[in-house]
C-alpha cells in the first residue's frame, strides 16, 4: 500500500493495494471528524465519522486514525477498486460550532 | 429514505441577476447547511439552520442570504450576481437535535451555477 505522513492533493494506486489518505485539521478545540468521498458530479458522501474520544474506527474497508496529538487524520482504504476513484475530504467540528470544516481534499485514483 | 433533493442542478445566470436555490433535507433532519465549493477555494461554510434559525453563517458578504421553512426546507438566495459567485452549491442536513458532540451531514448532489 501507499503511506505518506503528509497531505498529498493526489494520490496514485493499484487496484487492490490499501491506501492510506492522510490529513492534518487545524483546531485543537474539534471533537468531531468525518472522512467524505465526491465523485465528479456528485456530492460528498459521508464515508466513516470519528469522535475525539476513539483514535481508531473501523467500517466496511475502510478505518479512520485520529491522533490529536498532532492534530492528524488518516482513512484507510483495503483492496482498493477502481470505483474508489474520487476526490476525498476530511471535515472537523467543533461543540456548538454549527458547521465543518473542510480540509483541502485528495484526488485518488486506482490503476487497472 | 431519501437523500438530500436541491433544485435546480444547473443554473446559468447573468451578472447583476439574483438566485434562489432550494433545499429539501433527509425526512427528520432538521439541520439544514449550505456551502459553496470551488476548484479554488475548495468547499466553504455559508450558513447553517436550525428550526428556522440561523444559528451559524460564514465568511460571505451579504449578497448571500437564506432561510429555513417550518417543514425545514431551505432556500438560499444570491442577489446581484457576480462572475466569482460561479460554484457548485451544495445543501447538507444533519439530525443533529441541537447540541451535542456529533454533527454529522449529509449532503445533497448540488446545485450548479454559472454566472457569465
């Protein structure tokens, strides 16, 4: 798989290798995460949410990493296919705040 | 259950012209958020509803207005076009109740505009 400690706005990798999209928030004060697919002409789609409680969550193929030590977010995608090929957005929350907050986003796509 | 209906998807208006883009949330959501996404600036907070409140709006200038409806429908507003308000505007909902520590959206497929 490809892992890389700092953000990247593209991401290459063959289908079925993992990958891993990294992601760094800005507010100390955020409690809540969430990772988000778009593909082109849609909208964002939820993926997997974590709570600053847990440094870890795992779905269907997919686990977020939350270290707030150094305010850090990972997603990671096992067996990547072909339809994961999308822009993907992590967003922060802080209490009481009443919106996200989008980090800039990472275009992956899978090689045949 | 449904998703998240915004209408128009596409939009081609005028500079100087205004714009009322609708906003139909998740059956139960009561949340209501709109952002703005562009290649340049990425996706950006416009405001946020809740009950017919707004209780969050971000760093736009007053041209950019919306509101909520008592089924919690919303319509966002852009008067007096101009060629940089050109975006893909994007409705969210979340159930979030009011305050609590997970505010989770989910977003409709957008709405196009191109201001020319």
């Amino acid at each position: 798989g490809e892992s890389v400690g700092l953000h990247l706005p593209t991401l290459s990798v063959q289908e079925g290798d993992n990958s891993i999209i990294n992601c760094a928030y800005s507010n100390s004060a955020s409690d809540y995460f969430i990772w988000y697919k778009q593909e082109s002409g849609k909208g964002p789609q939820f993926i997997i949410d974590i709570r600053s409680n847990m440094d870890k969550r795992q779905g269907q193929r997919v686990t977020v990493l939350l270290n707030k030590t150094v305010k850090h977010l990972s997603l990671q995608i096992a067996a990547t296919q072909p339809g994961d090929s999308a822009v993907y957005f992590c967003a922060e929350n802080r209490p009481n705040d009443y919106k996200l907050s989008f980090g800039a986003g990472t275009t992956v796509t899978v090689r045949a | 259950k449904a998703g998240v209906t915004q209408t128009p998807r596409y939009l081609i208006k005028t500079r100087g012209q205004q714009v009322t883009l609708s906003c139909s949330p998740i059956s139960g959501h009561r949340s209501v958020s709109w952002y703005q996404q562009t290649p340049g600036q990425g996706l950006q907070f416009l405001f946020e509803y809740f009950s017919e409140t707004q209780r969050n709006k971000g760093n736009f200038p007053g041209r950019f207005s919306g509101r909520q409806f008592s089924n919690s429908r919303s319509e966002m507003n852009v008067s007096t076009l101009e060629l940089g308000d050109s975006a893909l505007y994007l409705c969210a909902s979340s159930p979030a109740p009011g305050l609590k520590s997970s505010y989770e959206q989910y977003f409709g497929p957008g709405t196009r505009l191109t201001v020319t």
